[in-house]
C-alpha cells in the first residue's frame, strides 16, 4: 500500500545550482522507478545552515513530497545515507494534518510561481 512522505533533503553547497538539481532528479527518478509517485517538490535553493555540517556552513535543499510503498522508505533512505552528495536528509510520514498543511503550502507554492 502506497503511504504519502515527504522528505528533504540538503545537498552539498560544493556542486552548482545545475547540479544539485541533477542529484536531486536521480532520486525523483529512484521513487518513480520503485513504482513510487512524486506528488510535488520544490527546490528552495542555496540556504545557510543553523549549524555546520561537515565543514560546510551552507547547503542546497530539496522538498520531495511523494507516495511509496512503506517498504522501500528504508532503500530510499539507505541510497541517501550513502551519496556523498547529501549531507542531511529527512524523510517523515504524513498523517492527514500533515496532508492537510502540505496541500495549503503547494497552494501557497504555486500562486507565488503565477507572479513570477
């Protein structure tokens, strides 16, 4: 049975724009290729960090929001812990408030990308 997750994760300020996007499309591709479906992701850019990760004082998020089987969560997140390129990530299943909040933010989301 599908469950509905989020996940974010940071990816190492050290890669470009282009390529953080590229890291962040090889794991759209890994939910989609494990019969998962990507219900939203935002790309919220280069963020300074609260603390230091690895010597880094800075980092590129990425929102995936997504349907999977609860199963493969834990390869999900095994392939995160072992890319170089992620320096944090975090994955939470949502109940329906956490759905709830998630609808109103890719709302939210979408009417700030129709200004543009």
């Amino acid at each position: 049975m599908l469950q509905h997750y989020e996940n974010i994760i940071i990816i190492t300020p050290i890669l470009s724009d282009d390529q953080a996007k590229e890291t962040a499309k090889e794991y759209e591709n890994h939910i989609i290729q494990k019969k998962g479906k990507i219900v939203h992701q935002e790309h919220w850019g280069l963020k300074k960090l609260a603390y230091s990760i690895q010597k880094k004082q800075s980092g590129c998020y990425h929102l995936f929001e997504f349907l999977l089987n609860t199963d493969l969560v834990s390869d999900l997140e095994l392939k995160l812990r072992q890319d170089e390129r992620i320096l944090r990530f975090l994955t939470v299943k949502l109940n329906k408030y956490g759905m709830e909040y998630a609808e109103k933010r890719r709302k939210k989301f979408l009417k700030k990308d129709d200004k543009l």
